[in-house]
C-alpha cells in the first residue's frame, strides 16, 4: 500500500494576506518576493496538480483569512 498525497489549497489573495502579516512579524523566512512567483507556477500547473492529486483536494483557508482546523482536515483525508 502506498502514499495518498495531497494538495492544500485554499483562496490566494487571502494566502498572501497571511504571508505579509508573518513577514511583517518576522516569522517567516521567505523572502518577500518570493510569493507571487510560487502562485504563477501552481497557476501554470493547475491541470497537473488535478491529474496528479485528482479529489485529494483540501482548502486549508478561506477567504476570511481564517485557517481550517486541523481536525477538519484529518478528516477529509479520512486520519
């Protein structure tokens, strides 16, 4: 039996909200500009990330900027 992966998504503007907010309070150790490069790429590579994850799909934060709960997404993966 082998691994299921995943794929966390979730609403991108609200994504970068969250990133500006840790980066602003030095607890994230990206740089800046490193965001909006890492969204084009899964933007260019959308339909491989379908083919390959297909209905393992999990939207970890909403447009509120408000993060799933962890026991939310165990159970979606069926943990």
């Amino acid at each position: 039996m082998g691994a299921r992966p995943w794929w966390f998504d979730g609403d991108h503007a609200a994504a970068k909200r969250r990133f500006d907010e840790r980066l602003a309070q030095g607890a994230h150790e990206s740089p800046p500009e490193a965001f909006d490069p890492q969204m084009a790429r899964i933007e260019r590579s959308w339909t491989r990330i379908e083919e390959v994850f297909g209905g393992r799909l999990i939207h970890t934060i909403g447009r509120d900027g408000v993060y799933v709960d962890r026991e939310v997404i165990f159970n979606k993966m069926g943990l």
